[in-house]
C-alpha cells in the first residue's frame, strides 16, 4: 500500500499560532458546584468567538498538565468549605482570569495542546498522535526496510506534527528520527509540486544545512526522516536541555540562564546567516527559523525543516511579527527570527517583550548593534537589514568558515516558478492579517481614549458649552418673536408710542434671564 493512500482532502485552514484570549463573562452556582462561563477570542475579530464552560476542578486538571513545564502559575488555592458564597465566588473569578491571562500570554504555553484544547475543544478533539501512527504504518507497509524504535512525545511545538525514532533494520544501530505533519493554512503548492519539491530536499546539500534522509508528501500531509542526533539542537544547548524530553520541560523554564560564549555567537551567527543567504538566492522560501530548528553538528550549524514553508506551516514567530506591517516578506521574516535567535544565544533566555526597549550587557558592543537593528522600535517601523548586510557587519565580517563543502540545490525553473507564486501567496496573507490587527489596534486606542477620564471631563465642558449656547439662541429667538408681537400691537391702535406704554426688554436683558 502506498504512503498515505487514502488521505483527508485539503489542508488545515487553522492557523495555531493565532492568540487565543479568553475572558470570564460570568458565573453560575449549580447543587455542588460553580461554573464559569468563558468567551474565548481566536485573533482580533470579536466574530471569531465562542462560549466555553468550565469548573474549578477543569483548571486544576490542566495546571496539574502544565506542571511538567515547572513553571509557577497563578491557580487560586483549593477550598472545601464554604467554597459556594458569593464573596469567595467574585474572588476566585478575579484569580482564575489572572490563571487565564498568563497561560494565553506566555509563548509556549498558548501554543501548546493542553491550552488549546481547554480553550478550543472543537478545533482540536483529534488525536494527532494516533493519525500520525496510522499513517507511518502505512508507510512502513510500503518501506519496509525501516522500523519504528519508539515514539518521541512532545519533542516540538507544533500540534499537527509528530516525532517518532527509527531505525533501519539491517543498521539496527543507526538511529534516525521521522517527523509526520499535516499541511498547514500557507500551502499554496499544487499537490504535484508539492510532491515533487518535498522529494527534492533530500537531494540538497549545503553545510549548513541538516541532511535529509528522506521525505514524501501527498495530499494532506507529508513524511520526513532525517539522522537523530543525540547532541540536539542549538536550544538544546542553550537551555542544558536532554533532546527526547518535551518541549514544555525542556525550554519552558531553564534552571540555568547562560548565554553562549562570545565565539559562538559570532560563528552560530554567520553560518546560519550564510545558509539564509543560499536559500533566498535560490528562491526557496523559510520563515521558520529558530533555535530548535538549529542541528548542531560538533561546532556546526545546520538548518532543519525545510520542508515547512512548502507544508504550509505557520512559523514560531508569527504571533510577533504578525504585529509589524514592515515586516511583510519572507526574508524580512528570516531576519526578524534571526534577532530573536541571536538575543537567545546571548543570553540565555528569549526577549522578555518585542520590541525590546533596552538590552542587557552583552559580551561585545557589535552584538548589542545587531540586536538594535532587528527587535527594537525604531527596526520595526523604519526597516530592518537584509541578510546581506547582515553579514557585512562587525559582528559577522571576519568570521573565518573552514567548511569548503559546495552547496548544490537544483530547483528545476518550473518549480522555482511555483515557489515564487506561493511565497508571493504566504506574503499576501500575512499582509493581511497584519491589516486587520493594525485595524484592530487603531479602534481599540480611539475606543479607549473616548473612555478615558480627561475625554469625559472634554466632553462635559463641551455639553455644558453646547447648552449655555443652546440657551442663548433660544432666549434670542424668544425675545424676537416678543418683541415683533408688541411693534404689531401698538401699531393696531396708534403708530406713535405712548409716552406712558412700558418698553419692551432688549435682547441682551432677555439673554440674561
């Protein structure tokens, strides 16, 4: 039986990396317990929302799941008695939304399954763990020279991909991992391109680049299986991390924050840069570089997951650059994750906010000038550099590469065509939603400087202004028709005043009433 013979039609239209926030609307007390009614958001758009029920003992479960990433969070204790009063109800409402806001906030956590899945059960009641293994048995009926040693559970971020350790039976020793995705809402290829440029990765070879062993794609999802390593990725190393375990325990919460040596970043730097400069000038589209997606092999780099951009998969960092309407092409996506890259290997830990409004001591100046470059304010909205000029930067220029290995990636000028198309495809989209937050963004400063106290108080003068004036026109138009009903009178019985009649009030004594 061939690979995936009987796949779902169409891809996942669902971006996991779009925010989910989450709101308490309000609460009911039943016989024994109290539920807590959620409106849950999916992006900006107050349309895309939905109501969620949850207990008390529901939240527990899923911080009792995130433990593993030994993080502290903000879960109000448990009480036994005298749980159902009001007082203790509105009090425990304000805790769990606290809960709600850093579990939604924090990077990791909102992307990963738990989250998603108390959040949104709809969109993800599927167990992907099972689909993946019907369809890498499917696989080995039609390649049955490899073997499956284990599942490696939760090793990656992603929901829709999954790790399994191999082996090839006549090299039991050899170890090799098979990463299983279904493609994502950026595929744009047509299924036979797509078909073809997964095929083709194998054949690239460049010495930043990670070896691929092989790989095929179909209609709904694609196989990959490359060399495990058992030294891991560049966040293994920069977190002291072991590469089997899961992501969450792996880089939610470092025991130890130590950048790299100033060496490395310079080296780790200026290769990963050279293979972005390879991979544009070829016009193979990225977008989904950062640490874990860094092999390292002895003191060399190599890129992983080339495959991502063709799946369609949205990248680590969407949920920041998405932010940025001058971050709109692929390239400049590349750069935006090489500074989030760069700032990790220096010291240790991801950027606290994006932008970052000041850095901490560095090992050098330069590496502190190429941050500010890419993740500051001024970056975002003037521009960024180009990998080119990048690599023309002290940091960078006179790193010496020993590696004389020739890189060789034909991409046939059909397919290079198709390539451009959907990356052009992938930018169009992002350009979009980018739109629609900037949109989103304007509307809720104008909304929230028209509630603001010294709005209000503007607003009151003015009404008090807008009366007075009111008043004014009124009392000028009263007097008038006041004055215009005595000329009529005293000119029906005499067209001369008597000295004796009383003189009608001028306009300004009747303003003044």
């Amino acid at each position: 039986m061939a690979f995936m013979e009987k796949p779902p039609a169409g891809k996942v239209l669902l971006d996991d990396t779009v925010p989910l926030t989450a709101q308490i609307e309000a609460s009911q007390s039943l016989h024994s317990h109290t539920e807590y009614i959620i409106r849950v958001q999916r992006g900006v758009s107050a349309e895309n929302s939905w109501q969620i029920v949850r207990r008390y003992s529901d939240f527990d479960l899923l911080n009792n799941s995130l433990q593993i990433s030994t993080l502290s969070l903000p879960l109000p204790p448990k009480k036994l008695i005298g749980n159902m009063e009001r007082e203790f109800i509105a009090e425990r409402q304000k805790g769990l939304q606290a809960y709600l806001d850093v579990i939604t906030t924090h990077h990791i956590l909102s992307n990963c399954e738990l989250v998603k899945k108390f959040l949104d059960p709809n969109s993800y009641s599927v167990n992907y763990t099972e689909i993946a293994l019907q369809h890498v048995s499917m696989f080995f009926r039609s390649e049955p020279k490899w073997e499956v040693v284990e599942p490696l559970k939760d090793i990656g971020w992603r929901i829709r991909k999954k790790y399994f350790l191999m082996k090839i039976k006549n090299q039991p020793k050899e170890r090799l991992v098979l990463s299983w995705a279904d493609l994502g809402p950026d595929k744009y290829l047509s299924d036979k391109d797509l078909q073809y440029a997964v095929k083709l990765l194998s054949s690239c070879s460049h010495p930043y680049i990670y070896k691929i062993t092989f790989a095929t794609a179909n209609e709904s999802s694609a196989l990959v299986i490359r060399p495990f390593s058992e030294k891991g990725t560049l966040k293994d190393l920069i977190y002291k991390a072991k590469p089997k375990d899961p992501f969450l325990k792996k880089y939610c919460n470092p025991k130890k924050i130590q950048g790299l040596e100033l060496q490395q970043i310079k080296t780790y730097g200026r290769q990963i840069l050279e293979v972005l400069k390879f991979l544009h000038e070829k016009g193979f589209p990225y977008g989904h570089l950062h640490s874990a997606n860094v092999m390292l092999d002895g003191d060399t780099c190599k890129l992983l997951d080339l495959e991502n951009s063709l799946l369609g998969l949205p990248s680590f960092y969407r949920s920041y650059f998405s932010q940025f309407r001058k971050i709109n092409t692929l390239e400049g996506v590349d750069v935006h994750c090489f500074g989030h890259l760069l700032y990790e290997m220096t010291y240790g830990r991801p950027p606290d906010t994006i932008p970052v409004e000041s850095f901490p001591p560095a090992p050098s100046v330069f590496v502190v000038s190429v941050l500010e470059s890419i993740l500051t304010c001024e970056a975002m909205k003037n521009g960024m550099p180009t990998v080119s000029r990048l690599l023309q930067m002290p940091l960078f220029s006179d790193v010496l590469l020993t590696n004389s290995e020739k890189p060789q990636f034909k991409i046939p000028t059909k397919l290079k065509e198709a390539l451009k198309i959907s990356k052009e495809c992938i930018e169009k989209r992002l350009t979009e939603e980018q739109k629609l937050i900037h949109q989103h963004r304007r509307l809720t400063r104008a909304q929230s400087h028209h509630g603001s106290e010294e709005e209000k108080k503007k607003r009151k003068i003015l009404a008090r202004k807008k009366s007075k004036r009111s008043a004014y026109e009124s009392g000028e138009e009263h007097s008038a028709k006041y004055s215009n009903s005595n000329n009529s009178g005293s000119g029906a019985s005499s067209p001369l005043t008597s000295p004796s009649s009383p003189t009608p009030p001028s306009t300004a004594e009747h303003a003044s009433f």
